[in-house]
C-alpha cells in the first residue's frame, strides 16, 4: 500500500497480475460500480418501461 497525501485516506495499492484481465472500479463511497452501476440501469430502463 502506497499512500498519497493528495488523496486524505484513500491509498493505492499495486498489483502485479499477469495473464488475468481485470478491472478495478470502486467509487469514492467504496461502492464497486460493478454492483451499483447495473442497479442504476436496472432502474433507469424500469422507469422507462413503465413510461412507454
């Protein structure tokens, strides 16, 4: 773990992976958007339904 003034209590952490695609996206929440993000579309794309 390296951490970063600039950044309050947040850190980076490094990795060294090799031949393993992989993405990391956590929000400023520490929420994984690979959870919230297809919620939010989930609701979007209802709402929308439900207007058609």
């Amino acid at each position: 773990m390296m951490p970063v003034e600039d950044l309050g209590m947040e850190a980076i952490y490094e990795f060294e992976v090799e031949e393993m695609p992989v993405t990391v996206a956590v929000d400023n929440n520490g929420e994984s958007v690979h959870t919230t993000g297809p919620a939010k579309w989930k609701e979007i794309i209802a709402k929308d339904a439900a207007a058609s």
